[in-house]
C-alpha cells in the first residue's frame, strides 16, 4: 500500500516539530514547505538523519515549490508569524491574512482533495479565511486550538487533583483567545464532573476558576517566558492528533474550530465546538447541552471571532 502524504506549510518551530513526530509515527511521507528557501531543505535533511536511529521508513522533502505538496492527504498549516511578549494573538491577523490567501491558492492549485488543519492565529479567523481563499469544502478544513486549550486544562486539572492526565476530560470550546471558554461541567476525573469534585472537598471554586483563568492566558504565559515566539511542543501534538483522527478514520471526538451552520445558534463563522472527525473529515458537529453561564461566555466568544472576521473582510474585499 502506498504511504498516506502530509504536506505541512509553514517549517518554523510548529512546522518542524510537526514533521518530526508525523516521521516518528510513520503517518505518511512528509512535505516541509517554506518561502524561505533552504530553511524546509535544511530541516527536512535533518529530520531524515534522525530515521536510521529512530527506525522511521518515510520520506521527507523539503521545498519552495507548492507543486510538491500535489496528492497530499492531509496539510496542516502554520505559514505566518507568531505573537511576541506584549502583542495579542489579534495583532497577528493583518499579515497573517495575507499569507492565508497565498496558502489557500497554493493548495487550491495543487491539493485540493486534502483534509486541511489550520493553526495559524488568530486562529478562528485565519481558517475561516484559509478556506474562503481555497474553496475547499467546509467539512475539510478545520482550525486547531481545542485540543491544545483542553490539554492545557487537563493538565492543570491532573496537576490540581494529583491523578494521571490520562484520566482527565476536558473540554474547552469557543474562540481561541481570551474569550476561550473551559466548560467546566463537562471536564472530568474518570467520569465524575468537577462540580462533583468539588462537593467531594477535592478542590474548590476558587482553585478551579483560578485553573480556567490560567488555561485561557496559557498561550500567553509561554509567550512571556520565550520571550521570542510561541508555545509549538503542544501545537504540533495536538495538530499531530487531529491528522491521525483523519487518516486512521479513527472518529475521534475533539473540539475543532469548524464551520458552523446554525449549531449553537451560529451560522457562517469557524469557532470551536466538539466534532467527531474520520476519514470523512468532519463528520458530525456535536451540540452539547450549556449552562446558562457557559452559553453567554461562548456567546462573547461568538463575537469577538465575528469582530475579526469583519476586520478581514475590511483588509480584503474579496472575502466581503
Ligand atoms: N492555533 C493554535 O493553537 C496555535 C497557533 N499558533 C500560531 O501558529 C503560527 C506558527 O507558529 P510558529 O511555527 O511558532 O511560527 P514560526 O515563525 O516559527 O514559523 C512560521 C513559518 O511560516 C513561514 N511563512 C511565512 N509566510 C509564509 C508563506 N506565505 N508561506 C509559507 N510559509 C510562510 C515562515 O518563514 C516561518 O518559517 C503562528 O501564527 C502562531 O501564532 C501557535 C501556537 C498555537
Ligand atoms: O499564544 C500564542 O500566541 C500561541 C497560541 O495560540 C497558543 O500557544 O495558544
């Protein structure tokens, strides 16, 4: 059988840690593309010399030339910039923009067929653009930052009640910005709801809001420490899990920025609830029951995703 191929745009910190562990998990072939000319070559030459030590059977190019990425199965994105200390992930939306068009066209032109996971930011916006300027259909393109917010609170979660991560659910929906929205009702350990756990004197109010606040400023509390980009160790996972979803059909359940069409009361906007994703792409948008709390929180979430997609239409008159 011939390999799966994976076509990753964008072979900065994200890009390169995605190409690593798509190799180390034999998911397909791996094209590093990049318009900085030797920076893909020179990561995807590193990476192959990590195959005879790690026991990978892929192949890895890297390349300049969007022709490459022809008959790719899966493409994740992470062509732009990333925010620095000081900056918000909406300060990234003009020029990332633009690159969004250049990428859109580029898998228009060459890889159409493709499932396609966005990550750059500001991420609800910039995949809604990416698809507008690809024409792909809705189902096939996804934004990625669910995962990585809900890995986060998950993290946080185990660490708060000293059990494995393995047993703790999470899920956060919403935008993937401040506005993010941890729903606590539904983030469990082993099946027993937080509320549950906290009437159970493992934890309190306080410490969980605390773990919410600190979940939604995630992103930024890494920003502050690097001091010169972005969180991608968790990133690139995260993305990693998605593609698996998609080439194994394996319908996993993840939260994903997906088009919505009157789900939760919103239609024609990307922001993140939960869906099942297989071999069909997203194959079902998942409507779960919301507390009147977590409703009006995904409400504001709601619009500051559409603020920035006004913001888009205004910088591009063909998205209007
Ligand atoms: N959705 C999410 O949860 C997350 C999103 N991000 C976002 O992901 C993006 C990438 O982050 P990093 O990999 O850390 O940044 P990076 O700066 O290390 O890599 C970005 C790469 O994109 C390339 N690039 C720029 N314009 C391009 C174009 N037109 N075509 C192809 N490649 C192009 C650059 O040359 C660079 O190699 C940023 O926008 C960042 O904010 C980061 C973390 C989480
Ligand atoms: O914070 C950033 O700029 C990158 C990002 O989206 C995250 O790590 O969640």
């Amino acid at each position: 059988m011939a390999r799966k191929k994976i076509a990753l745009i964008g072979a900065g910190n994200i890009g390169g840690t995605l190409a690593h562990l798509a190799a180390s998990k034999e998911l397909g072939d791996v094209v590093l593309f990049d318009v900085v000319e030797g920076v893909p070559q020179g990561k995807a030459l590193d990476l192959a010399h990590c195959a005879p030590v790690e026991g990978f059977d892929v192949e890895l190019k890297g390349t300049n030339d969007y022709s490459d990425i022809a008959g790719a199965d899966v493409i994740i994105v992470t062509a732009g910039v990333a925010r620095k200390p000081g900056m918000s992930r909406d300060d990234l939306l003009g020029i990332n923009l633009k690159v969004m068009k250049a990428v859109g066209e580029g898998i228009a032109a060459n890889a159409p067929n493709a499932f396609v996971i966005c990550i750059t930011n500001p991420l609800d916006a910039m995949v809604w653009a990416l698809r507008e300027f690809s024409g792909l259909p809705h189902h096939m393109v996804v934004g990625m930052a669910g995962v990585l917010d809900s890995a986060r609170f998950r993290h946080f979660l185990a660490d708060e009640f000293k059990v494995s991560v393995q047993d703790v659910t999470a899920f956060v929906l919403g935008g993937h910005g401040d506005t993010m929205v941890p729903v606590v009702e539904y983030s469990t350990v082993a099946g027993i709801p937080i509320p549950d756990l906290i009437e159970m004197g493992w934890s309190t109010k306080e410490r969980i809001d605390a773990i919410v606040q600190r979940t939604r400023s995630g992103g930024g509390e890494i920003v502050a420490l690097l001091k010169t980009g972005s969180a991608y160790y968790a990133p690139a996972t995260s993305g990693i899990e998605m593609a698996e979803a998609y080439l194994k059909d394996k319908k996993r359940v993840l939260p994903a920025a997906v088009n919505l069409t009157s789900q939760y009361g919103v239609s024609d906007l990307y922001v993140g609830v939960p869906v099942v994703i297989g071999a069909g792409g997203v194959e079902k948008i998942v409507e779960i029951k919301l507390n009147d709390e977590a409703k009006a929180n995904f409400q504001v979430s709601v619009d500051a995703v559409k603020e920035l997609l006004v913001a888009c239409k205004n910088i591009d008159g063909s998205l209007a």
